[in-house]
C-alpha cells in the first residue's frame, strides 16, 4: 500500500513539474512552431501520466481490498472453522463410533438369515429385538438424520463464506456487469460478519427481488463493507462504554423510479459536526493506527463516484450514523 501511494506521489511530482514547464513556455517569447511542438509534447506526456496516475489509483484501489480483506482473514477462519468443526466432529462419531455399531447390527440380521438352527419365529425375534436394543439402532439412525442435516447446513455455510472471498476478491476488469446490490451487500456482510457479530444485532430490509445496478460488484461489496467495518468499530466504542448497550445494525436495499439505494445505519457513536466534512479525505481518521487507516471513506466515494452515484451521512436524530448510497438504475 505505501510503494502504491509513494508511486502516486511521485507521479503528481512529474504533473506538477509539466504544468510548471507547460507554464513557463507559455510565458516565454520565441518563434510560434517551437511553441507548439513543445505544447504538444508536453500534453503528449501529461496524458502518459494521467494514464499511469489512473493506473496506479485503480492498484490502490485493490490494494485496499486486499488490505481489508487480509485484517480480516481471522475472523473469517474463524467463521469457516464453526461449521467445520461440528461437520468434522458429526463425521468422526459416525465413522468411529456408529458405524461400528451398524456393522455389528447387519452381523447378526446376517447371521439370523444364513443360520438354520433357529428353531421359531419368536427366536428370531428375540434375536433382533436384542441387537436393535443392544446396538441403539433407532437411535443412531435418527441422530445420524440429525447430523446429516447439520452437515448440509454446515457444508453450505462454508460454500457461502466462500463464494463471498470469491466474488469479493474477483478481479474487477471481468467484472462489469449488472450487479445484484443484495448479493454485493451480503458478500460484504460475509467478509465483514465476525466483526459486527459480537457487537450488533443485523436487521436485514431487501427489496426482493434485489434492485440492480449497472457496475462492479466486486468493488461495491468493497463500499459496502467499508461501511459495515466502521459501523461496527463505532459500536464497539460505544459498548466499550457501556457493556449492556445493544447494537444495532440496519441494511436497507430498496429502490425507485430513479435510483437503488443502499443504506447503512448503526446506533454506534455517531459522527460529530465537527469532524463531518474531513470524513471523506484521505488519511483521515479518528482511530488508532491498528484500527484505521483512513482510507475507507475515500475509496467509497471514489468507487461510488465511478459508478455515477452519491454517498451521503444522513443526520440521524438520536444516536449513530446513516451511510446513504444512491446509484442509478438500469434504463
Ligand atoms: N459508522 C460510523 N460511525 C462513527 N464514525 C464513523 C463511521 N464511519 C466513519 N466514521 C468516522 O470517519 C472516519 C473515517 O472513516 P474511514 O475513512 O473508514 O477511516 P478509518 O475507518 O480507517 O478511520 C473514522 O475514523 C470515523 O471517525
Ligand atoms: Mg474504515
């Protein structure tokens, strides 16, 4: 992330420079083609650079995914090895313990078919209802239903953190298109889920079907999960204070004639007047340096603005804060 900043502030050394040359040929006297050719080369070379400063803004830009995403990476183990755990254990009783007992069980309904010493039918009865008892029949059947269940839960829960790595991490070059703004929220909520767990309650509101945007979801999850990271920090202060205070995180996605909007709001902290309009700039921040490095905001409105929308903190009357994002619909 630094090399990536140090890059761009270098190559805004070398646009300055331009300009100051670019200025300072204009001011001088001297025969009209020279002129132009050096205006012309130096517009030649401003390109060249705007083209590497867009570059190296859009490296930044993944950069700060991949960041989030890496001081993240615990949590989200932690959320894939709850369900691995219970699938694991659910598997290893079947395999150690039922198996065996089930194995036992065809032993003896095999012995009972092939012997021929049984002498009546109440023998053989006696012979099965023992084993059935003996080996807990029933009930491993029923407990082997439950954990089936439970593993098919487990299994697609896994496949559901996956698959949000997956389409958050995925390349955004091949990922224009239309975008499900449920899916990219989600997505987010995934990667972001371990941290807002412990500190607020979610309340979901999604239009179904999802509105859509025109743009990468890929780089909205991002936003999105800007966003629920700072809502989630700012209750934790809050529950610092007071341990009993419970959060509340809301996610809205509905739309209109014009727009999809996207809102996210908690009951953390808030964000005083005082700071409101330097939330955005970058490097900006009111946490310490393990917990913010400024660029959230930034890089949300940066991607909001490329996708021809708006963010805005909506004042909210009593405690928290209100992320609005307006995107426009799919004509
Ligand atoms: N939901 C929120 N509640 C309270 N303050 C917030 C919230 N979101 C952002 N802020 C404020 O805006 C600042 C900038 O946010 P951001 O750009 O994400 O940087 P960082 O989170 O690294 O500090 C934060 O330091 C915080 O003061
Ligand atoms: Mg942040």
């Amino acid at each position: 992330m630094k090399s990536e900043l140090d890059k761009i502030i270098k190559l805004l050394g070398s646009i300055d420079q331009k300009l100051q040359l670019f200025t300072d040929d204009s001011e001088m006297e001297g025969n009209d083609e020279n002129q132009e050719k050096s205006w012309s080369n130096t517009s030649t070379e401003i390109a060249s650079l705007e083209k590497k400063l867009e570059q190296s803004r859009s490296r930044l830009l993944h950069a700060g995914k991949m960041s989030s995403l890496g001081s993240l990476t615990a949590g989200i183990a932690h959320e894939l090895n709850n369900p691995l755990t219970w699938v694991k254990s659910n598997l290893q009783i079947i395999e150690t313990k039922y198996m065996d007992r089930l194995q036992k069980f065809v032993g003896v309904v095999e012995k009972v078919i092939s012997s021929e010493d049984l002498e009546s039918l109440d023998e053989v009865r006696q012979i099965l209802t023992g084993a059935l008892n003996n080996y807990k029949i029933k009930y491993i059947v029923e407990d082997m239903r439950d954990m089936s269940v439970e593993n098919q839960e487990g299994v697609e829960k896994m496949k559901k953190i996956v698959s949000g790595i997956k389409s958050f991490a995925r390349n955004e070059d091949e990922d224009i298109g239309e975008c499900s703004l449920v899916d990219a929220v989600e997505s987010a909520l995934t990667i972001g889920y371990n941290q807002v767990k412990y500190v607020a309650e979610i309340i979901k509101e999604y239009d179904d079907p999802s509105p859509s945007c025109m743009g990468s979801s890929s780089k909205l999850s991002q936003v999105f999960l800007n966003l629920i990271v700072n809502a989630a920090q700012s209750m934790q202060l809050e529950k610092n204070k007071d341990p009993e205070m419970r959060g509340k995180l809301w996610l809205r996605v509905k739309s209109n004639d014009e727009k999809v909007i996207v809102e996210i709001e908690d009951n953390g902290t808030g964000v005083s007047k005082r700071i409101r309009n330097k939330i955005y700039l970058p490097f900006f921040t009111t946490k310490k340096s393990d917990a913010g490095t400024g660029l959230g905001l930034h890089i949300a409105k940066q991607i909001i603005s490329e996708h021809q929308g708006t963010i805005n903190l909506v004042d909210k009357k009593g405690k928290g804060a209100k992320f609005v994002i307006g995107l426009p619909v799919i004509e």
